[in-house]
C-alpha cells in the first residue's frame, strides 16, 4: 500500500509539457489522414477510382488552411514554442506547411491517373505521401535537432519506399535501392554531427544552443562543434541535392515514377532547406563566418555543375533533375545572403526570398512533371527527349501549359521564377555578395538553353509517324492548370505574395 502511495505521489510531481494541439493541428490532420487511409483500405474493398486521390488531396487541403489559420494566430500573438520547446511555431514553419500541403494536394491529383488499374492502384501511396509530408513539416519546425532528425528520417524512409514503388520496373526498385544506400550515408553523417555539437554544447535544443553558444567556451568545444556542423552540412548538402552531394540525383529522378520525382523535388527540397534554417541560420549564428563561405562554395558548384550538366542530357527526366541541383544552387544563394545577418535583430532580405523560392519552385516543378507524367504514362515510360516532339500539334494545352513551366524555371519576367531568381539575386546583391550574384545570372542564362531545347522539340519538330495520340486525364488536367495559372499569376501580380512571406524572419526563439 505504501509503494502503490508513493508511486502515485510521484506521478502526480510529473510536470506534462503544454501540446498545443491546435498549433499542431496541421501535422495531427496528415498523420491521422495517413492512418484512416491505411487502415479503412486495408478493411473495405476497393474504393471507387479516383477516391483515394480525393482523400489525400482533401486531408492536405485541410492541413494547409488549418496553418493558414495558425498564421494569422502567429501574426496576433507572436512566435513560440511547442511541446517543451521541441517544435518552433513561427511564421516560417506555417509557410513550409502550406508549401508541403499544396504540394501533397498537386501530386495526388497526378497521381491517381498514373497508377489506375495497377498494382499500386490503392491507398498505400498516398498514406506515403502524408506520413512523408509530416516528416517535411517536422523538419522545418523543428526546434531541437533531435527531433530534426526524426523528421528527417520519417521524410526519408518514406521516399525511399515511394521511388521504389512501380513494381513493374526494374528502373524504380534500382532507384529506390541507389536512394536508400546513399540516403543512409547522408543521415548518418547528419547524426553524427549531432553527436558532435551535443559533446561541445551540452544541448540539442536550438533554444539552449544559442544561450550556451552566446556565453563561448573553451578551444576543444569549440573544434568539436565545428566539427559536427561540418558533418550535418554534408547530411543537409545530400537532402537538397546540391553539389557535389547531387549524385544520386539524375539516376533516382529518372527511375522513380515520375509522380514521385515530382514529390521528391518539391516537399523533398522545401524540407531539407527549412532543415537548413533552424540548423545554420537559428542554432548556429554565432558560427556565420565559419560555415558561410561553405555554403557559397556549395551556391556556385550546384549552379554551374546543375547548369552544365542538364544542358548535354537527352532524357527529360534527367534534364529536369539537373534542373533542380541548379534550384538548389539558387536557394542556396538566398541561404548565403541570410547568413550575413544570421543572429540580428535586423535578418536581411534572404530568408523571405528563400521562402518564396520554395513555394514558387514547388508549384512550377510539380507542373513540370506532371506534363511529363502524362507524356510517359502513354508513352512506355519513355521520357527521352524525342518523346516530346510535336507535342504541340498533338496536344496543344499541354505544350502551352509545359512551355509556361519552362519559362519560369528559366526566370523569365512575368512568371513565378522570375520573382523567385530575381528575389535571391537581389538579397545576395544587398549584402554585397556581388560575385556570387553575377555566376548566378550567368547560370541562369547558360540553364535557358536546356529550355529552349525542349522548347524547339515540342514547337518546331515533326512527331514521328508512330507517336501516340495524348490524352490528359481530368485529375492531372486540374493540377496542370492550377500550377500554370498560378506561375502567371505571382508572375504578373507577385506582390501579395511577397509581402505575406516578409513575416517568415520572425522566427521562434
């Protein structure tokens, strides 16, 4: 009696952390998505076609308007943390969710024309696609970097599955198999690091990081903590696919389904970079000088290397994947510019630019291979470059709507990448990053050419005499529209947009 007494006078000395539930109502939504999806599929029978795809699409709707919500919550009351310090609930982490959730919502619309009446025709992709969506929003939250890394994780296993998931293709499990071997390597150089700035800080909340940081410490810590933060650079650097860590890149995007690919290019990179945030720009301020000229290092090899490479491909797939280690290097311009004022009340123009980047290129890749998705899906799989020929006789909306997406991942004025380029150019130019700056227009002009080849294969070639005839499925039709009506949108009338993502510097500390 006197045990059970003491046991229960302990407990109730056990001090719970405040949850938070509605400011975690975004990630409570996917997860709990995730799991009707699994187990009402897994308990009835084959739902009607294109129910799935709805379910997803409506649970990331919901998640988005719900941090929408939260939002405006943040704008009143100011930023905090969550769950004893754990989560951060900033305007930051809200954008990331809303870019993570538009993004969820573009590619179940893809993808359910594109596994119809396959195997995977079910719900278990697009369960994936949530739980993978909460482990890119975890990561962008993130206010300690042990939870950091879960997330990390949770986003990565997923993805490893989801390359690997058309069971058909030997292309898609060698993917899938290239992904998680290199992907492990990636994660546990990032844990690593962990390990290390732990043993010279004492903490991995970023909260106590920067308390402890700010007071300094001996020479030993000091190298030690170096140390680890060279060795989550090299995790993150694997994560954004920014070179030279852009390896696994051409091969994983060319064998995934392309569905996938487009998930992986969008949540994929938007998670890694608000990653990148809280470790480099929120945890580690005070070591701007030492990890800033890495990061340029990094800006100008994903440009030039991303910008050449695509140029000399002859698969869509892979050109597009180059592509994105040029995006990366982009980003990673903005990133440069926010680390000249990282830990200033003053934060500079590069982490809003960042933001808006992410949001911008998200939409417009997802179009990107949601055209080609409806090109392959009727055409073998093959997503080589002569499979776009005459596209623009043979359907003329897609050509239209491919060529939209194409001028704006090549920046020009009056579409949505244009604002994004002219954004991180701009902030690295206001903190006299000039060098940087003018490679990144340089790579910008060198990329347009890889456009313009798929361009002039679509509008100015013959189809050849057995091409098939395109059809675009209702789901992908919605999808495709909305992301090429939105890019000429914010390219046209960018300012709504600019404005609302000024408020992501105030981050939670």
């Amino acid at each position: 009696m006197n045990f059970m007494t003491s046991v229960l006078a302990q407990a109730e000395q056990i001090v719970h952390p405040e949850v938070g539930w509605f400011a975690l109502s975004p990630m409570i939504v996917m997860v709990a998505g995730a799991l009707v999806l699994m187990v009402a599929g897994a308990l009835t029978p084959q739902w009607p076609k294109g129910l799935y795809a709805a379910a997803s699409a409506t649970i990331a709707g919901a998640a988005a308007v719900l941090a929408m919500v939260n939002w405006d919550d943040i704008s009143d009351e100011g930023t905090s943390t969550l769950v004893a310090g754990a989560i951060a609930f900033d305007t930051f982490a809200m954008i990331s969710t809303i870019t993570i959730a538009v993004a969820v919502v573009l590619v179940s619309m893809l993808t359910d024309n594109a596994i119809r009446n396959t195997p995977n025709d079910g719900p278990e992709v697009y369960a994936l696609y949530l739980v993978a969506a909460v482990g890119g929003i975890v990561m962008a939250s993130a206010n300690d970097l042990i939870v950091l890394f879960l997330g990390l994780e949770t986003l990565s296993l997923a993805l490893y599955v989801l390359a690997a998931s058309n069971r058909r293709s030997d292309e898609s499990a060698e993917s899938g198999l290239k992904y998680f071997i290199l992907g492990g390597f990636a994660s546990a150089f990032f844990l690593y690091g962990i390990a290390l700035v732990y043993g010279a800080v004492g903490s991995t909340n970023i909260n106590e990081m920067v308390q402890a940081l700010s007071l300094g410490f001996d020479e030993n810590n000091d190298a030690l903590a170096l140390a680890g933060v060279a060795l989550m650079m090299v995790g993150l650097g694997f994560k954004v696919a920014a070179a030279p860590f852009h390896v696994w890149t051409p091969d994983v995007y060319q064998g995934a389904p392309t569905q996938v690919t487009a998930f992986m290019a969008s949540v994929g990179k938007t998670a890694a970079f608000g990653a990148i945030i809280r470790v480099l720009i929120v945890a580690l301020p005070f070591y701007r000088d030492d990890w800033r000229p890495i990061i340029w290092v990094l800006a100008v090899l994903s440009l030039v290397i991303g910008s050449v490479l695509a140029v000399v491909q002859d698969n869509v797939k892979r050109m597009l994947a180059y592509s994105s280690v040029s995006h990366a290097g982009f980003l990673l311009v903005g990133v440069e510019a926010a680390a000249h004022t990282a830990g200033e009340s003053n934060p500079g123009a590069g982490l809003p630019e960042v933001a808006l980047y992410l949001l911008l290129y998200s939409v417009l890749v997802i179009g990107s291979f949601g055209v080609v998705t409806v090109i392959t899906m009727q055409n073998g799989n093959d997503s080589s470059l002569s499979s776009f020929k005459g596209l623009a006789k043979r359907r003329p909306t897609l050509a239209i709507a491919f060529t939209v997406f194409l001028l704006a991942q090549a920046g020009v004025p009056f579409t949505s990448g244009f604002v994004a380029k002219f954004g991180v150019i701009q902030a690295a130019v206001e903190e006299r990053s000039y060098a940087i700056a003018i490679i990144a227009m340089v790579s910008a002009v060198i990329a347009a050419f890889l456009y313009l080849r798929i361009m002039i294969s679509m509008w100015l070639h013959d189809a050849d005499e057995d091409a098939p005839t395109v059809s675009v499925p209702l789901s992908a039709a919605l999808a495709i529209g909305s992301a090429a009506i939105f890019t000429i949108v914010v390219g046209l009338v960018p300012g709504w947009l600019i404005d609302a993502t000024q408020t992501v510097t105030e981050l939670a500390n």
